[in-house]
C-alpha cells in the first residue's frame, strides 16, 4: 500500500525532502509537445528553403520631390542663355529664359540738307520745368525751340469698352503702362459703376507711374509693384502671381508687343483692354505752314498728324528727326526724307543727335 501511495504521490508532484518531482507525463500530453517541437524546430528551415525577397524603396515624400524638381528645373547651364537675356526663377517652378528685345535702331537717309539750324519744333508737350535737354539745346545754340503736341488721348465711352466683353469684376490684377493707362483705368471703372476693391493688385512699369496711383488710392493700403522702365522688371512679381487674372489697359494703337510676348512667356492669363485712343491733334492755328527747320518726332501717329493737318506739306529744305524704327518706317512710308536720327550706335538719344547735328550744320 506503502509504495502505491508513493506512486501517487509522485504523479501529481508532490515535494519529497525539499526537492520537485515531475510528474510523468501522459500519452496525450505527450503527442501535443512532440507535435509543438516539430514546428518549432521546422520554422527554421523554412527560413532557410525560402529566397529573400529584394528590399522595397521607399516611396519619395513631397519634400524630397520637390527639392529635386527644383534643382533640375532652375539648373541652366550659362553657355545656353543668350547675352542680355533674363532668367526668371520661383520655387517650385522651372526656371524661364527671357530673350533680350531686338535693338531698335533708326539711321538717317545718305542724302541730308545741312543747312544753318535757326527754329526748332519738339512734337512733345511743354516741360513744366527748364530742366529739358532741349531747353539746353536752344542756350547752347542759340537757337529757338517750339513745343507742339501732334497728337491727344481721348478716352473710349463706356458702349465702346462693353462692345470688348469684358468684366472688371474677373481680374483682381491690373498692369499699368504709362500715366495714360491709369487716367482712363480709373476713368472706365467710374462709368462702369464698378467700385475698384482694395484687394486689387497693381504691376506698374517703373515708379513714377506707381506714385501717380496716389490721386486714385491710398498708396500704403495697397498691393503695387514696379520695376525699372521694363516688362522684365516685373516677369518675377507677376509669376509669382501667376494664378490672377491680369488686365492689361492699353490704347489702340501700341508700342506693346515685348509686353504680350513676356506675358505669353510666363504662361499668365490676361486680357487686354482698349481704354483710350490716340487722335491728331488740331494744328490749325499755324494755317497751313510750319516755320521751322527741324520737326522732331516721336510716334508713328506723329507722322499722320503732321500729313492730315497739312495735307500739301512738302519737305524741301524742312529737316525731319525721327527716334524709333517705327517712326522711321512711317516717315519712309510717306516719303519723307530722315535727316536725323536715333538711337543708333553714334546717338544714344535724341538730344545728342540733334547736338551732333546743330553742331556740323551751324559751322557755316
């Protein structure tokens, strides 16, 4: 019985003198552990039998993208921008390459009059001050000069703007090319009756057009841009404003094809307006004779105002200035003879050739 009890005893794994007996194991038990370390002894192997697979990248976050969309798009290599050009550059777009402008040259006729230089007619408006090259021109010389605008802006009535679909209200920004643009912007947006929101955002040529916005808008409450005399000036402010919607005031007749072609360059969305008009200016007061001997011009619409006011002007020993290609093909055109001309590489403006000239002539 003794050693029956024992037995039991040990089973169930009862301490005996400080030490554990295990029990004996069943037969079920002992399958199931069998069974567990066959798997575990064969999860190894598997291991083993199985081929790696190729480690996967790492999709590229947006950060990392763009650093290196920028690096590609902004990367020019110098041998490829033309000389004068300019390279326009924003993050997160690709850099843009402007072309410098064709020079605008104009030279004068083989044949000229060099006769003495006595009276002289500038086809601009009086300065309001002396400060005027051509104000010095008449000391140096002692020659008389005559100031006569040939031409005057007239604005278009409100029928006439409506006629051109468009909406004020659609373009929340505004590039201003000259005083003019900004008189008749104002001008049409009172007849309109559409009141000009402070949101708007003004892209002005050079300074003195942005300063001349103070007769319209309080200048510090606003958003106004400018650059240095050019289009280009401004390419890097406009594209970074590339999602408005741009209008462009301009008259009908306009020297602005550099303009559009930089602004279909930087891909903006824009509309250009017709706001004013140049006409020939009334010249009936000379009564059908102009008495000088140098007439200065500055436009082509110069040209036809001098042809509509005396249409039986005949050149003769009348010398004929011109600055500008197009003022000198306008002049070609009616066949006039060029005298004097500018810019070219010999005169930078129109106050050194007439100098130059004035000078050779007056010797005599």
């Amino acid at each position: 019985m003794a050693t029956k009890k024992k037995a039991h005893k040990a089973k169930k794994g009862i301490l005996k003198k400080g030490k554990k007996v295990a029990p004996r194991p069943s037969k079920k038990n002992s399958t199931k552990k069998a069974a567990k370390k066959v798997v575990k002894k064969a999860k190894p192997v598997v291991k083993k039998t199985t081929t790696k697979k190729a480690p996967v990248k790492k999709a590229a976050t947006k950060k990392t993208a763009t650093k290196k969309y920028i690096k590609k798009s902004t990367k020019i290599k110098k041998a490829d921008i033309p000389a004068g050009s300019t390279v326009i550059r924003v993050k997160k777009e690709p850099a843009i390459i402007i072309p410098p402008s064709p020079p605008q040259t104009a030279f004068p006729d083989a044949q000229v009059v060099k006769q003495k230089v006595k009276t002289l007619l500038i086809s601009q408006p009086k300065p309001v001050d002396d400060k005027n090259p051509y104000v010095e021109l008449s000391r140096k010389h002692n020659i008389k000069v005559d100031f006569r605008h040939f031409i005057k802006v007239e604005g278009v009535t409100s029928r006439e703007f409506r006629e051109q679909r468009i909406n004020l209200t659609d373009h929340r920004a505004v590039i201003l090319t000259s005083r003019n643009a900004v008189d008749h912007y104002f001008r049409v947006c009172k007849e309109m009756r559409y009141k000009v929101p402070e949101m708007i955002k003004y892209f002005c040529l050079n300074d003195s057009i942005a300063y001349y916005l103070q007769r319209y808008i309080q200048y510090r409450k606003r958003k106004i841009f400018f650059g240095n005399g050019t289009i280009t000036d401004l390419a890097e402010s406009l594209r970074k404003n590339k999602n408005e919607h741009f209008l462009l005031p301009v008259a009908d007749v306009h020297r602005g094809e550099k303009i559009i072609d930089v602004l279909d360059l930087l891909k903006l969305q824009y509309k250009k307006a017709i706001i004013y008009r140049t006409v020939s200016a009334d010249l009936s007061d000379y009564k059908g004779v102009l008495p000088y001997d140098v007439l200065v011009f500055f436009t082509p619409a110069g040209i036809d105002s001098l042809l509509k006011n005396f249409p039986n002007f005949k050149q003769g020993n009348t010398r004929i200035a011109v600055f500008g290609a197009s003022v000198a093909k306008r002049a070609r055109e009616h066949n006039l003879r060029i005298d004097i001309a500018a810019p070219n590489p010999q005169n930078l403006n129109m106050a050194i050739a007439l100098d130059g000239y004035i000078k050779e002539a007056n010797k005599r």
